[in-house]
C-alpha cells in the first residue's frame, strides 16, 4: 500500500517541549517529500504560526489546517475553506462568558483579542505563550470583549476560553453548549479549557477536506497527533499514529503508537512506515506499464 498524503499536529508532535523542531524531525519531513507524498500540518494555531513553521519544516506552500480546521489554505488573503462564526454569534457568546469567571480569546486569523482578568497558574500568559505567536499577530486584552464587540464586532473561526476550575467550565458548558446551536464545542479532559468552531470545523473535518481536494482516499492519509482533538483523525486515516506522549485514549485507538516527541517521535515513525514505499511518480509509472 502507498500512502500519499502525511497529516501532522504541531505541538507535542512536530515540536518539542522546548517548542523546537529537531534536525531529524526536518530530516524526516524531506524524506517522505521526496518520497512524493504530500505534507501537511493540521492545528489549532492561527494560520500566521502555522505557516511560519510549514516555512521551517520547508513544506510551504501547502495547504494548512489550522484554527482547528476552520481555517484551511496557502495564504491568508485566500484561503480555500474559511468558516467563522458570525458577528452575531460571537457578540452572543461572549456576553454569556462574562458571567463566568473565565479568560476569552477570540482567535482571528490576524490577530487576538482577550479579556483581562486573573486567573490562578499564570493561565494568561501561558495560553499566549503556547501558540508560538510571530510577533507580526497583534495580540490585544481589553477590560471587556462585549464592550468591544458592541463598537467593533468580529466574526471569528475559533473563541478559547480557559477557566478558573473545572466545576466552572463544566457548568458553563452545561449553560452554554447546549444552548447554542451551530457550533463546535471541544473541552479538554483533566484541564480546564475549551475550544468553540462553527459547526462542521474539526481537525478530522480539515484532513478530509485537504485530501479530497488533493484526489486521496483517507485510507491512503497517514496522520499523527497526540491531542484529544485528534481522535478523530486518527480514528479515519488510514494510518493513524499516536505519539508516545498522548493520553492513553488516543493510543488505544491508533494503529501505531510512535515515540514521544522528545525522542523525535516523528522522525522515527516516518522513516520506518515509509522507507520501503517507492517514490509515488515511480509507482504510477509501473501503473501504467502494467496497464499497456
């Protein structure tokens, strides 16, 4: 079997925990490219911090998911998938956020906006500090997202809120989840933290997406990831790989469970599922002789 397509989460799988992308890990990346697979990375960062390492794993331009799929293309003024939630929408969620003792961030795929407030653990700093964000995406706190909303309104791929405790996000979830339609709410288990995309926008939806465009059967589709989020995929491809970091439901449910990614996880996978598949030009050329 010849896989043709190669989906990668970003963080916890192409980086390190240092945030790194290792020589091997680039190294691996190349090798199945020339392998003539495609590569593309799927994520819940914003398209700029998504692109900026496509750019170093010398996989730009392709087709990135990022915003946790609502976002899908090669460049940010064009992108080939591009679902949000509507002005209205976003105004409405957020006025129902405000009466949680929570930290809001709207996720645009050119800037961040967030509400001040102070959480326990430095919550604030850590969730800027972890989507690697260039210093090219302003990112804005206000006193209040309603407030600023009402005089600005923004329509949105994704919101993130991180709360004060769990007994809260599960009780907003109760509140809130259930009583807005067309969206898509992920919440982490064990932490408290969630995700909101409009409806249809998944990472599973994303890799499907890029590879029907491409003409590539999900059985054909290799995808590694290490999230909750990414069960999904995994679950569909037709090689799905857990890194040796995920949570234990992640790699009961993977075909192969990798190496961590502070043991190149990646790099190791890689190389073994792919050094004995011909280049795929070649491949299609023994496909056509047999055919004469």
């Amino acid at each position: 079997m010849a896989y043709r397509l190669l989906a990668l989460n970003i963080d916890g799988t192409i980086l390190n925990s240092q945030g790194r992308v290792t020589k091997e890990t680039k190294d691996a990346i190349q090798f199945v490219k020339n392998k003539g697979v495609y590569v593309t990375l799927v994520t819940n960062r914003h398209f700029p911090s998504a692109k900026k390492i496509a750019r170093s794993l010398k996989v730009h331009p392709a087709m990135l998911i990022t915003h946790s799929g609502a976002f899908i293309g090669t460049s940010i003024d064009k992108p080939i998938l591009d679902k949000r939630i509507s002005e209205e929408k976003t105004f409405n969620l957020i006025q129902l956020f405000e009466n949680f003792n929570c930290h809001v961030r709207i996720l645009h795929e050119r800037f961040s906006i967030g509400n001040r407030v102070k959480l326990p653990n430095n919550i604030v700093a850590k969730s800027v500090l972890k989507t690697g964000e260039p210093l090219f995406y302003p990112v804005q706190f206000v006193d209040s997202l309603g407030d600023t909303l009402r005089d600005e309104p923004v329509s949105t791929p994704k919101i993130e809120v991180y709360f004060a405790d769990r007994r809260e996000k599960e009780y907003a979830e109760q509140t809130i989840a259930s009583a807005v339609p067309d969206i898509e709410w992920f919440s982490y288990p064990n932490e408290n933290r969630c995700y909101i995309t409009p409806k249809g926008a998944t990472k599973a939806a994303g890799v499907r997406y890029v590879a029907n465009r491409l003409g590539i059967p999900m059985e054909d589709v290799v995808a590694i990831g290490n999230c909750y989020d990414d069960l999904e995929t995994i679950e569909h491809a037709g090689m799905g790989v857990a890194m040796g970091n995920s949570p234990t439901e992640l790699k009961m449910l993977a075909d192969w469970v990798t190496r961590s990614n502070n043991e190149n996880g990646v790099a190791y996978m890689v190389k073994e599922l792919f050094r004995k598949q011909q280049r795929l030009g070649y491949l299609h050329q023994i496909d056509s002789f047999r055919l004469k």
